[in-house]
C-alpha cells in the first residue's frame, strides 16, 4: 500500500513540541508562520534562522522577505522582515522576489541573501543579492541579474567545507531545460564560473548536502505549482559527473505533496527534508512539509512521520507510532458505505461520506488534552475536498483533503482536537453538504 502522509489542519501548531507537515503553524506570537520557498541559516551560537517568502496577500508579487529564530527548529520567533520592496526597482511590488537563501560570508563578517529575482510574467529571470551585518537585516539590495548572461527562475545556493568557504548558486536555467551550478566570487556578490551543466534535466528548486565526500543535489522537476516526483542526484566533485535521478519519495506520492526548497543536516544519517506545499489560489495558505532525510542504506529516503520531533544535542528525531482505528469498524450513517479497494489498510474504506453520510469512530481513547488525529483517505478528484470532524457530538471541525494524485495512493490529513480521558466518539461527515474523500482509517497520537 502507498500510504501519502499528507498533512493539513485548521489548528495551531504555536509552541509545539512537535513537527507535524501541512498543518497551520503559527509563531510565538501566535500569528501564521509565513516563510515560503525558504532556507535555513545555523549560526555558530545554534540559533536557526529561517528566511522566507511572505505570502500573506495571497499573491505572487513581492511583499516582504521574512526572518524568524529558533533554537530547535519547532518553535520559531518572528524578527523585523529581511528584506522589503524598494519603488520603481527590480524588487518593487509589482515585481517577484522567491526562495531567498543566506550564506555567512567569513571574510567580510556579513550575511548575504541571494534570491530568484523576476518579473511579474517571470520573463526577466534574474537573480538578486543583497547583504547585511546581522542575520535578520535590514538587507541592503545590491543589484538582480542574469549569471553569466544566462537565465535564471528557481535557485538554491551550497556554502561548501573547504577553508575557503566556497559557495556556489544552484539554478535552473534556459528556459528550465538545463540545471546549471556556478561558482560565486570571493565576496558572494556574484558567480564567475560556470562549474557544471546538467543538460535536459527540468530540476528546479534545489539543495545540496554533502556527506562522506559525496554531494547530494535534492531538486523537483518543473511541473509549476503542482507536486512531482523530487529526485536526488550524486557526484564526488560539484563539476560531475553526476549521477542519473533517484526519487526520493514513492513517485506515485508527489513527494508527499510538496516541493523541496532547503535540505538541512542534522547528523551523519539524518537531514530535515524542507518543502512547500503549494496552494496557487491562496498562497498565503500554502504550508510546510518537513520530513525526516535518512540514510538507511544507499540513497536517501523520504520517512514520511506524521508527528515528529527533533533532538539536536543528539542529532536523533522521534516519530510518534500512534493508534490505529479502521473506519470499515465506524457506524455508518445515510448513503455513506464501505468500499473496497487495494489501497486501503484492510482492502477496505467507507465512502459517500458528507451530503447526508457520515461515519462514526467509537471508543477512541483519549487522554483528556489536545491530541493530533490523522484521517487517511483517498480523494481521486483534480481538485481538494474537505469534511467534518467532531468529537463527541461537539462542534464540527472542517480539514482540508487535497487530491491524492492517482488510484492506490492514500493521504492523510490530520486535525488537533481535545480528546477527554478514555473513551471518545469522532464522526467524519456530519452536516457537510459536499462529498468527502473516502476513509480509510483514523490515526490518533500522544505527542503534542
């Protein structure tokens, strides 16, 4: 069974021990975490600073570059915003600024923030650089424009581990045919070699780690806003060669509904896996899927945990197990009815849930807080659906079921409800006129 963890909620995630992919993360403050298309910045004091995209006018031009703190990377500060427009500029509101990423420059003691710098038609494919003394800014804009004369639309950087600190801009280019790496200057304000060219590639949105010797280049395939098969490719020198495309997720998954946009070390065997789950209408509500990146044997591997949490002393993460309930064992109600079908747990799931149906979970046990609930279903549209969740006849929650891209494939959406000690009931469909996707199971987990 190809089991899609895909992860959303109405609720907070503010101050959570835990990670939990999709759902509504908020900041200390308690307001939506908005870092889009972002990367990560590890200072020497263990502080994480994360940069990002505000989307919170649900647009693609340029708002703001954000800047947010942690210091265990699932409870984030927000600081004064990074980078804002300038009038009549190459980074004017009218204009598209993305996946900002910044890298300490040693020598000149200052942060420098390179980004896809762009037109709002995305024709001028550029990149831009600004820099400041702090790792929040203000930023200081230097200048957009196109590497070595070449285009430029969804980049990364890599800072490597030679004393010299090398750093290099990772891009997409020629109409994102070719995936090109160049060298930047000494300073970080530009590149001034073209080091490698991955020609008929269509990577975008890439990252680099470099373990035992061997560069990892993480990217996605240029599908727009949808999700794809995000691969890894391998090489001893970032000259190449570089190895064929290894998914890093089950295909048929989309990686997990998401697109790579950083990937952050933790330990020999294990990186966080940072990604974008778009939503192109509303993009102030695209969310985050962070996954454990391992190194079990050969290649790196996607472990899609629902809750999880990371220890960085010990450089170790903990996914919660959770308890299982099948819907096939629910009370059934109106048109809902159990289907069968090889993707599910069991062969078997409850469909025709909503516009009249609904089905009913008994005798979940519970321990009298707030607990994370993951529906598993399958949602066989081109478009999202959403359904109803409430627990013991109380108000309904609604969760958000985007589609699961293909036959066999399930996903799962999770919800934060209080759940009272011992036994609880949670019915999934009641007063929704609409059709939710077909369920599954139900997930209920004891991190929080």
């Amino acid at each position: 069974m190809i089991r899609l963890f895909l992860l959303a909620t109405l609720t907070s995630v503010c101050n959570a021990a835990v990670i939990v992919s999709g759902a509504d993360w908020r900041d200390t403050s308690g307001n939506i975490i908005q870092a889009h298309g972002g990367g990560i910045l590890k200072q020497v004091d263990s502080t994480y600073y994360w940069h990002g995209e505000d989307k919170t006018h649900n647009s693609g031009l340029f708002r703001a570059v954000t800047c947010y703190s942690s210091t265990d990377l699932m409870t984030w500060t927000r600081h004064n915003d990074a980078l804002t427009p300038i009038p009549n500029s190459n980074i004017s509101t009218s204009m598209i600024v993305e996946r900002p990423k910044v890298i300490y420059n040693r020598r000149n003691a200052e942060y420098v923030m390179w980004f896809h710098s762009d037109s709002s038609n995305y024709g001028a494919a550029q990149v831009g650089v600004a820099t400041s003394r702090t790792p929040c800014g203000p930023y200081s804009w230097r200048g957009s424009f196109r590497p070595l004369g070449a285009e430029s639309r969804d980049m990364g950087v890599f800072q490597d581990d030679d004393a010299e600190q090398t750093s290099y801009l990772l891009y997409a280019s020629d109409n994102n045919q070719n995936f090109k790496i160049s060298r930047m200057d000494s300073n970080y304000y530009n590149v001034v070699t073209q080091v490698a060219v991955i020609p008929r590639s269509t990577l975008e949105s890439p990252g680099i780690i470099k373990r035992n010797g061997v560069y990892h280049l993480f990217a996605s395939k240029t599908t727009g806003w949808n999700p794809n098969a995000n691969k890894v490719l391998t090489a001893y020198s970032l000259s190449g060669p570089w190895s064929g495309e290894t998914d890093i997720a089950p295909p048929a998954t989309r990686t997990y509904f998401s697109q790579n946009t950083f990937n952050l070390p933790i330990s020999q065997n294990f990186a966080v896996y940072m990604g974008d789950r778009w939503r192109p209408q509303q993009l102030g509500g695209s969310r985050y899927v962070w996954y454990p990146l391992v190194w079990t044997s050969g290649l790196p591997r996607i472990l899609p945990a629902d809750v999880w949490s990371v220890n960085l002393a010990a450089g170790t993460y903990t996914a919660d197990a959770g308890t299982s309930y099948e819907a096939e064992a629910g009370t059934l109600s109106g048109p809902a009815r159990l289907l069968s079908n090889s993707g599910f747990s069991g062969g078997r799931s409850v469909g025709y849930i909503g516009n009249g149906g609904s089905v009913t979970i008994n005798n979940v046990q519970g321990l009298g807080r707030e607990q994370w609930i993951s529906l598993y279903y399958a949602n066989a549209d081109s478009s999202w659906r959403n359904t109803t969740v409430s627990v013991n006849g109380g108000a309904a929650v609604v969760v958000q079921e985007p589609n699961t891209g293909g036959s066999g494939v399930v996903l799962s959406a999770p919800v934060k409800l209080f759940l009272r000690s011992g036994a609880n009931s949670i019915t999934i469909g009641a007063n929704q006129r609409n059709y939710a996707a077909d369920l599954d199971r139900i997930v209920v987990y004891t991190a929080s």
